[in-house]
C-alpha cells in the first residue's frame, strides 16, 4: 500500500515537472501579460520572446513586445527602434483590423517621436483605414500632418539662421 502511495508521488512529480516544462506559446503570451500589468517588462519582454521562439508568425506576441519594449524605451532608446520592428512584423500577420489599427497607430507614435513625420502620416493613414471611428488617430494624424508641412520650413530657418534656431515643438508626445 505504502509502496503504491510513493509510485503515485513519483509519478506526479514528474508529470508535474513536466508539464511545467512545456509550456505553450499561449503560457508564455499569458505570463508576459502578468509582468506586463505589474509594470515588469523586462519579464514580460523575456515571455513574449520565448512564445515568439515556438511561433514567429504570432502576432499577438509580437504586438506585446512591441509594446513592452515600447514603454522600456523612455529608459533605453534603442529600444524604440526595436519596438517599431516588433510592430512592423505584427502587422504582416495580423488579421483583426481593430488590432490592426492599433498596431499602425503606435508605428505611427514611434515615427512622430523620431521626428519621421512622413512616415507618422502613412502609419496614421493606414490606421484610419482598419479603424475610420478612431478619434485619437484621426488627432494624432492631424498633428503628424502639421508637423510635415512645419518640417521644411524649419529646415529652411535653420539653414538661414544658424546661429538662433527657432525652439522646437514643446510638446513632440502624441497622447
């Protein structure tokens, strides 16, 4: 009987061990999550790579990423670029157009932030096709716009007037 009891433990001990060892993409996606809201997202970046390693194609793990390494960004700015990839390659497999939205509306942040305005108005555009109700989209569009037709014109001051450049936008974050 005792002798039954101690196969038992053992055997799930190991079926324990591992089921923890297989985890899915959809346990790596889930524990990033976690880390993401408790505002952990090295970690959550850690999970979402591991769910991208036993699915590339996932767009769900590479929109997280992006957003995790997006808001690692302020600390590390080479993240951003790598957050623009993430977002990038996302958008290849996406097939949600609401997500899809999403995705194009922070490439568009990201170009606006590097001062790619060109770039921030197709990003928005592209956004405004998948989701035309998104009022902060169509904002950030209307901004992104100005700030393309004011980028010449800067440039051409800055060419004439070497010495006192006008200041620039006090405020380059789009909300």
């Amino acid at each position: 009987m005792h002798r039954n009891i101690f196969l038992f433990t053992i055997f799930l001990s190991i079926g324990l061990a591992t089921s923890a060892q297989t985890m899915t993409e959809k346990d790596y996606i889930r524990s990033g999550n976690r880390h993401y809201a408790d505002s952990l997202f090295e970690k959550a970046e850690v999970d979402y790579r591991k769910a991208l390693e036993l699915n590339p194609s996932s767009a769900d793990a590479l929109y997280n990423l992006g957003n995790a390494l997006f808001l690692q960004a302020e600390k590390i700015p080479a993240k951003a670029s790598e957050a623009l990839q993430q977002y990038i390659s996302a958008a290849k497999f996406e097939t949600d157009k609401e997500r899809l939205a999403q995705i194009y509306h922070n490439i568009g942040i990201l170009y606006y932030l590097g001062e790619q305005y060109p770039q921030s108005v197709a990003a928005y555009k592209e956004a405004m096709r998948n989701n035309p109700q998104d009022h902060e989209t169509r904002y950030n569009l209307a901004k992104a716009m100005h700030m393309d037709k004011k980028q010449p014109q800067q440039d051409q001051q800055q060419d004439q007037q070497q010495v006192h450049p006008e200041p620039k936008d006090p405020d380059p974050y789009i909300p």
